[in-house]
C-alpha cells in the first residue's frame, strides 16, 4: 500500500492555500485596520478596496505624501 502525500508538496508555488505564518499575520493587521478605517467613515459600502489599500500602505509603510 502507498503512503499518503505529505505536507512537504503543500508549498509549491502556484498554491495560496499554505502561507507563512508572517504574512498571515500581517494581513490580519491590515484586515483590522481597513474595518476600523470603514468604521470611522461611518460604514460606507462600495468603500472595501479604498479601505484595504488604505490600510495595507498605512501597515507596510510607504513613501510619505
């Protein structure tokens, strides 16, 4: 009988399913922070992407406008 497939090929490139636990974490933070910008500005819908743009360069930084 044939073993199963390990967890070793669960990182090939090309699969999103498995990521470092760094970059889990850091879209956490930006998850957070773009619900707390939606939050502040009163719940607009139709706002999702400028919220999470928003908080991903306020989280990763950015050059200073």
């Amino acid at each position: 009988m044939a073993e199963p497939p390990s967890g070793a090929d669960a990182g090939v490139p090309g699969d999103n399913s498995v990521a470092p636990a760094n970059d889990r974490a850091k879209e956490d933070r930006v998850r957070e922070r773009a619900y707390l910008i939606w939050v502040d500005e009163g719940g607009p819908q139709g706002r999702e992407l400028d919220h999470w743009l928003r908080a991903k360069w306020e989280i990763e930084g950015g050059p200073k406008p």
